[in-house]
C-alpha cells in the first residue's frame, strides 16, 4: 500500500554458449551511442516469437551490468508506472516486455492508453537520461507515435529468421556429426517457414536422438501451415519474365490462388496454381510448368482495334509458363512493395 517499489531478479543472464547473429555487434553499438547522447535514448527489438528478442534484451542487460548501468524490467502496466520511473534520477535501463501486449488500450482502464501514458516519459522531458528497450511481436499494435520517431526510439531492430549459413552454424554446433546429413533438410524446410532458433533448438534435440527430420516434424508443437510471403519470378517460354512482390501463401493450402505479376512498362499477366504443388527442388521452391496455368484477360486488349485485339489475344494465348520460384521474404518487407 506504500506504492511503487523494485524488486531484484537474477534472471538477466545469458545462458547460451555461443551467440548467433549479429546481436553483440548491436549491442555494442546501444551502449555506444547511449554513452554519447545527453538525452534520453530507445530501441524497438521487433520480430516473431522465439526469434531472439528476449535473448538480445538480456545480452544487451548483461553488458549495460558491467558497463555499471542498473537495469529494470517492466512487465505490465499500472497507471503512475510513468511518473514513477521518471523519479529516477540514474542514468539506468529500463526493459520493457512484449510492450504492445502488456501495454494495450485497455489492459487496465479503458479510458486509458497506456502507450499513449508513457510518451512524455520517453521524451525524457524531466530532464533524465534512461535507455528504454522495448520488445513487441506485432510492430501494428504500438502506436503511432512510437514508430518512425528515431527522437523517441532512436533504433529499431527488426530480428529476422535465421540465413542459410546461420542455420548451417548452429546445426554443426548443436548436431551430433551423425546426423550432419540432415541439414540440407533443415535448410530447405527453413524456406517454407519463418523458422525460429526455438524451432532449431527443437528440431537439433529430436535428431540427436536418433529421430529423423520427418518424424521431428511430425511430432513437434511447430505449425507448418502458414502464411509465409514471397516474391515471385515467373519464366515464360519465349524468355520473358514477370514478378509478383510480397505475395502471402499457405503452402499446405489446396485450393487454386490467382496471381498477378508484372513486367516493367508492359502489360501484367495472371497465372493460377495450387500451392501444395510448390516442390523443393536443390534447396529452392518451384513450380513446374506441368502445374501452373496462364489466365488471359481478352478484355486487356481492349484499347486494340479489332483486328489487331484477336491477333494480341491469339499470341498471348500461345504463351506458357516455363518455370515459377518462390523467394521468402521477411514479413515486415511485404508492405513497402505495396506501397
């Protein structure tokens, strides 16, 4: 009843052996460009569940310890929390946890946002200096005046899937050299999920027993049937070639999709395809040419005269696909090529 007060905790420590990524090189520069500004200083750590988010924030605990800075985790949202941490008058880091969730419209006062309550304490307008961290799962849900305002939130990392060579590392790692044959698989299966080093971890400890990679994923709590995003180049067979960009697919889905893909300065085309069909081929997704279908619009050759309409729709009917490839994209690309 005497109001706010801390608590210590002992479970900042990095546990893991061996960092993968990138995340001490941003660490470092954090701490470094914290050390210099004379102002209050953020960082957004955006991306999936289970894709290292956590495991920065504490990397990122671990070095501001010893570098001498107190830090403070906040997991949920209590009016004054605002007031209360500009009280402080350290230079500290305050780390704040799934921020869009623990710090929704809503959570404890509907005539609250919560978000919107902390701005002033991000703005450092008491004349402070604290390194906010937040972590969020859907960039969507902060708001808007969080996102874009580097005065705020200087950085914003954005913690993609792991690269074919991050996966190969950590699997020689994580692997017993028996079941080193397997990671071609992992490789593949990685291009049609936005795979996480939760899902590694999981599937590293399910070959190492002797399971194999298709028993893993039989078994374990990892959901295949999702909505992934590609681009995709679609080959004719005169040569030419069509993109789509930032286009979502279930690859487990058997229904038909249409697609609409482009060509610079000319006109665009629409072919059709059940993604079930998408084969792994040498480590890349494909559509054969046996499996995909154009669709021709008469009606986008209407500015033609008569003539020269039946002769364009002709041509365009004799035209087939030769080849379909789909490249996975982070999601948090999909919309600037709809822009």
């Amino acid at each position: 009843m005497m109001g706010f007060f801390l608590t210590q905790i002992n479970d900042l420590k990095v546990k893991e052996e061996k960092i993968y990524g990138n995340s001490k090189e941003k660490v470092d520069k954090v701490l470094k460009s914290f050390k210099i500004i004379d102002r209050n200083f953020g960082i957004i750590l955006s991306g999936q569940k289970g894709i290292g988010k956590s495991l920065f924030a504490k990397i990122l605990a671990e070095a501001a310890l010893k570098e001498g800075y107190p830090v403070l985790t906040v997991g949920v949202y209590i009016p004054g929390i605002n007031e209360f941490l500009s009280s402080i008058d350290q230079e500290i880091v305050v780390i704040f946890d799934e921020f869009e969730k623990n710090f929704a419209p809503g959570n404890k006062d509907d005539n609250h946002d919560p978000q919107q309550d902390m701005l002033t304490l991000f703005d450092g307008l008491d004349g402070g200096k604290k390194l906010f961290v937040i972590t969020c799962n859907r960039v969507g849900d902060l708001n808007e005046y969080l996102k874009n305002r580097p005065g705020r939130f200087h950085y914003h990392f954005s913690l993609g899937n792991p690269t074919s060579e991050e996966i190969t590392e950590y699997m020689v790692d994580k692997l017993d050299q028996a079941y080193y044959d397997q990671i071609d698989k992992i490789i593949g299966f990685s291009k049609t999920v936005d795979i996480t080093y939760d899902y590694l971890r999981a599937i590293a400890f399910e070959l190492n027993q002797g399971y194999t990679f298709e028993e893993a994923l039989q078994d374990l709590n990892i959901t295949r049937v999702n909505d992934i995003a590609f681009d995709i180049v679609v080959t004719l067979n005169n040569g030419e070639v069509y993109y789509a960009y930032g286009q979502y697919l279930d690859l487990y889905d058997k229904n038909i999709k249409y697609i609409r893909a482009y060509k610079r300065n000319e006109k665009s085309i629409s072919f059709f395809f059940s993604p079930k069909d998408v084969e792994l081929v040498n480590g890349n997704l494909i559509l054969t040419k046996n499996k995909v279908d154009i669709d021709i619009d008469e009606d986008e050759f209407w500015d033609l005269e008569e003539n020269e309409r039946k002769e364009a729709i002709a041509k365009a009917k004799e035209l087939k696909i030769e080849i379909v490839t789909f490249n996975k994209i982070e999601k948090q690309w999909v919309q600037r090529y709809s822009v």
